[in-house]
C-alpha cells in the first residue's frame, strides 16, 4: 500500500537481486480483452516481474496481486538496493516465500499507471489518453487479466495467490472463478465487502481530486495544470487510514516542529509525515488510476448472494489464509471474519489468524514475525 | 457539530420559542482584547443568543460553548421551527437545562463567521477583511471572550458552563482558570489533548481548503473565486469521524443509487450524504474560520504539565460531569478518561460516565435518553 511505512520495513535475508520490468502485450485489437460488463478493450499491455525459477513441472508458481497504489515491483531491486520492491521482506531468496522455491510473478493491474494499460494510456480510437472514457472494470477483470499473463508464461495452475487488501481481493474473486487452478490462496488484510465507512473514505478521497480545479474532468495529461493539490490530499486522507492510532501515537505523539506558535503549516511532527506522504505520491501516481482502482473495491461483493456463493464454494479444492491485523481498522479482523465465516459454511479449508501488530493495515507490508512465519508455514502445508 | 445528524434529532418538550441574536462590542479600540500571545484585537464583536430568565441573584446562569463548527443559535427558532437551534433537544422549557429554570447564554465563537469578529470580519488597519492575518488564539482566548460577554450581562458567576467536543474543551480551560465562577461544569465527549490521529484529520482537512486553487491565502473574500471544493471535502472527511461505523452501517448500509453499474459521481447512498452535507456546509460556514478553529483545537493540551495542573486543580469547588459516548471515536471515552484521571488524582468532586449509542460523535447534539437523563440529573444535583 506505501513504499514508506512507519514500522521498519528492512527487508531480512537476501535479495531478490536485481530484476527488470518486462512488458507484453496480451491482448489487441483482433483479440480485445471483453470485461465482465460486456465491454471490449484493446491493446491490453501488461508490466510484470518474476522472481525465482519456474520448475519443470510447472507447478511453483506463486502470483502476487498489488493492492490499490502498488505496482508490479514487488521484490529486488531496479539496479540500486533503494528501490527494493514494495513487498521485498516477504519475497525473495529464504524469505517467507522463499525464491529458491517458487515462481512469483507478479503484475501491475489493469487501469494502472505503472506499465499496464490504464486510463493515462493512449485509447486508438481517438489517439489520446482514455482519462475518464476507460471503461469501469471489475475485480473480476483485474484477476482475469492476470490469469491471461500466466497464460502466456505458460502456467495453468498456481500453487499460491496472495494479496494483501485489494490484492486480496483479487485473490478471493479467482479463487472462487477458477478454484481447480490455484492451490493456496493467501487473503491478507483483505474484505469480500467495503463497509459504509471504507467507501466513505474512498469517496472523499475521491472528491478531493475530481473537485480539484485542475483535474479537467480527466483530461489533464499534457497540459500543464495536474490534479496535485487533490492527489495528494487524497493520499493523507487514505493514509491516515493505513495506519493505526497506536502507532501514530508511538512514532509521532504530539511532537512538534520548530515554530513559533500556532501557524497553518506544518507544526507538528505527524503533519510533515502526512505532508511527505502526499507529495512523494504525485512522483509515482495518477489521479485517475486513483479513481478507477478505488471505485472497483467499492463494488466488489462476491458473497453478496450468499447461498449461491456458498453453493459454488462448496467442494473448492483451495485451501485459504485468512489474516488479518489488530490494529488494522480499514479492514478490520471483522471483515476476515466474514470472509471466514462464508468459507466455513462451504466446508472449506482454511486458516484463520489475527495477528498481533501495532501497525494497523500497513502491517501486511512489514516483517511482523508472527505474521511472516504464518506465510512460511502455510505455504509449506505446514499449517 | 452538525446541524443535520443521522440519529433523530428532533426535540423533546416545547421549544424555547422565537429567539433572536443579538450583537454587542465587547472591545474597541481604547480597550482591546488582549490575546494570551499578547497580541490585541479590536474591535471585537460578538453575537449571542440567550433563553430563559436570569433570576434576582443573578444565580442561574448557564453558558454553553460550540463547537467547531457550531454558532450562537442554539435553541428556539428564528420566527419558523425549521430554523431550530443546533442543541434544541437540550435546551428549552422542561428540557435537560430547563429554561423555566436556567437562563442560558451562547456566543458565536472568536474567529468565528456568525456575528463574532474573526477572520472574515475587517481589519480596520486595512479596511479589508482579516483573512489569514487574524491573529491566531488560544482555548483560553476562546472562554475569555465569552466571558467578557457575561461580565456585560452582569453575570459574575455561573450555575453551569457546558459544551461538546471544542465547546467542552473551553469550558474545561474556563473551569480551570476561574473555578470559582463556575458551579458546574459539563465536558461532553471533550479532550484535554488531541491524539496524532486527531490532529492528522484535522491537517488533511486544512490541506484541501489551504491547497485548492482557490483558496488565494485566505484573501478570497469579495472575489469571484471561493476555496468551496477544500472547504467541502474538508466537511466531508471530517464528517465521517463524526459518525460511527454502525451508525453508517445502520443508516446506509451499501444501498445504492440508481446508477447503471460504477460512475465517479453518487453510487452509494453514504456518498450522497456526505455529498450533501459538503455543500451544505459552504452556505453557512467560511473556510478561514475552519482553519482558526481546528488549529487551536490541536494546540489545546492544558495538563501539558501534570503536577501543575493537578496541583492548581486542586481545591476547586466546581462540580465536573465527564461524559463520552461508546462509539465516539473522534474523541473516545479514552479521553474523558485522562480528564478524570487528573481530576481524580487532584481529589475533584466529578462523575464519569459512558453512554450507550450507536451515533459516534454527533451523539452530544441528540437526544439520547440516558445522556438528557444525565444532564437532567447532574444540573440538579442528583448525580
């Protein structure tokens, strides 16, 4: 979810080494990519990295799903050790998934902004970026467009999925489309169902950038006026939430700055914090991939007819993680919970676990022990 | 804090009738307001409401103090019932402070933008409005107002301070500094301190209203362009710290609008109330106010020195009630707990107490039956 957390994310053990973006076209023009609503899109690029060797058998492969502001760098690094993936402490040689074992591959989503086709991308029909005229899409899409990537590396089952929040979900939506195919399925932090109060918080992040005067309804790549002001407003907001009371409480109190009395900059300690955060996320992010990859967590629901989910559970071969956090209260243990509860009914085999962290729903992204050897396990059948 | 809640907020008993605000300069220039920074103000005007009748012995008074974003206007109603007071429920005849027995004051807060000179006042060195070269102020600067305002009323002592949140928050600094003005004193899901968390909204808050485009550092009165997108995602975010998850849950649920599948406009029906209560929020509120007051919110910490605090506390006459609400989560029972905590350790005659309801926040302007009970109870000395 962050590149910078509060926790020390210092990874352990070895190094993915260094890794390269690659790239591939998966679908065009003679073979668009049909999404769940009906609509057709073409070209469908993908940005994607691999870890680790795939075996002969084909049968150690792991996917990694981003969550909402990831990419498809997950673990090593681009050439220097400052830009080790996102999930670096969790993936790499002797890590908890452990490269000298499994294949992880792992992608940029549709409706990105880091390599694979998204709303800042040029739409061939009218030789300009799509901005607001990209199609909606689904969760169901987003995993679907993953599956047509391991697809053309030759994969046809997975032994893990894992994700963390939206990448859980992801994970949680084809596991349910496609159980015969994956062996493991990893839901971390992750909801089959945003609560009131979660699209609340997407909602105003939302508006802050599309009430934004320079977000020209979309329009805004090339010119010279970005959305800035409401990207980054809306990353504060949504962090605020990453992160829990306690740990805000322990890095940050009540500190302050060096000024001199009240001013309406930056006084206090938590605000340079919010304050970096915003503006390191213009470097990275655009608004619009903000917009799309929020509004599909808002509508994803794949228990809300439940009997029929439970029906089409029953009998999943996968077996499934389910963690969840403390402190965590954008995706609290209550939406593991529900998870878990829907899992039961069906018969399934799975592990629940809440975690013990003072870090709130970044903890996924951090070397919690407890958390870390969980995953190790889980994956070894061990648990 | 709202005027618009999501409980059922319509009062109990009959109302305090037709009331008007009125307005009085409490300094001029011969006789300026001294700010606790030492800097001076004037002139400075202030609008205030009152209901009921002061007695003989002048003995029955009771100030209330707003909140953030609250106004003089608490009870009655301006010539039609849809114009209520904010606190209607609580205040008026045979309600928790009866207005056949209490005379109650209420003032538009300094900095305020509803009759009280603040920020959008002019600055007769300029002959413009303030703008953000109002001076900034303290809690203590808040209640000092108010009580010039009662000096001039002829009150030189008070049966009871009360108010919510902020409102709360100045009558606990007006308790501590003048114990002997004050009978009782009623903090109602206040703080002495705000957390990280709380300051982190607070900033996010400051930053869309201080980084929309229109903002104009804070000079954009009487011009065509108005910082109205920051000041109502300002409204927005702060609103959902309001409310409690059950209560959107309760309220809201994931019940959607007629759209046909995702739009980035009103999906969900929480997002047409939040949307609602952004713009309604800009017809009656200006943007510089909101910085003012949420800024000395954070600064408030009046037991930044504990021994001194508990040592100055002690032998002080006034009786506090403590109250908070169970889904409060802006401000938690937590911190009516460290209120008492001092208080008890300096051996204060005080109740605490929690009350049960699934509102959050807004609790304090509803009228929860236990709470009234408790008012009702504590003012009559009965708790």
């Amino acid at each position: 979810m962050t590149h910078e957390t509060l926790g020390s994310g210092a990874g352990m053990g070895a190094s993915a080494g260094r890794v390269e973006t690659q790239h591939v076209r998966l679908h065009d023009e003679d073979d668009p990519f049909v999404l769940e609503s009906g609509e057709k899109l073409a070209p469908v690029d993908v940005a994607y990295e691999t870890y680790g060797e795939l075996n002969a058998e084909r049968s150690n492969a792991i996917v990694v799903c981003h969550a909402l502001t990831g990419d498809a760098h997950v673990a090593g690094h681009h050439g220097e050790p400052k830009t080790e993936g996102w999930w670096d402490s969790m993936i790499g040689p002797g890590k908890p998934v452990d490269t000298d074992t499994y294949f992880v591959v792992s992608s940029n989503l549709l409706g990105g902004c880091a390599g694979t086709t998204g709303p800042s991308s040029i739409d061939p029909a009218t030789g300009k970026p799509y901005g607001l005229r990209f199609p909606h899409f689904s969760v169901r899409d987003l995993a679907k467009v993953q599956r047509s990537l391991l697809r053309k590396l030759g994969i046809e089952r997975l032994y893990a999925g894992m994700g963390g929040s939206l990448g859980g979900m992801q994970i949680l939506q084809w596991a349910l489309d496609h159980p015969q195919e994956m062996k493991n399925a990893l839901l971390i932090c992750a909801s089959s169902r945003l609560t009131p109060e979660n699209i609340a918080f997407s909602s105003v992040a939302r508006n802050a950038i599309m009430r934004d005067v320079n977000f020209q309804n979309g329009d805004y790549y090339g010119t010279d006026r970005q959305p800035d002001s409401g990207l980054s407003v809306a990353r504060m907001l949504a962090h605020i939430t990453y992160v829990s009371g306690q740990a805000l409480e322990r890095k940050f109190g009540r500190e302050r700055r060096e000024t001199e009395g009240p001013t309406f900059g930056i006084d206090f300690q938590i605000e340079s914090y919010l304050d970096h955060q915003g503006d390191k996320f213009l470097k990275r992010f655009d608004a619009n991939t903000y917009l799309y990859l929020s509004r599909v967590m808002d509508y994803f629901d794949p228990f809300a007819d439940e009997a029929a989910a439970v029906e089409r559970l029953r009998g999943n071969p996968t077996r499934f993680l389910v963690v969840s956090f403390d402190t965590d209260w954008r995706f609290s243990t209550a939406h593991s919970l529900e998870i878990a509860r829907i899992l039961e009914k069906a018969g399934c085999d799975f592990v629940r676990e809440e975690i013990a962290s003072p870090w709130g729903h970044d903890s996924f992204l951090l070397p919690v022990p407890a958390y870390h050897q969980l995953v190790r396990d889980f994956l070894a059948g061990k648990r």
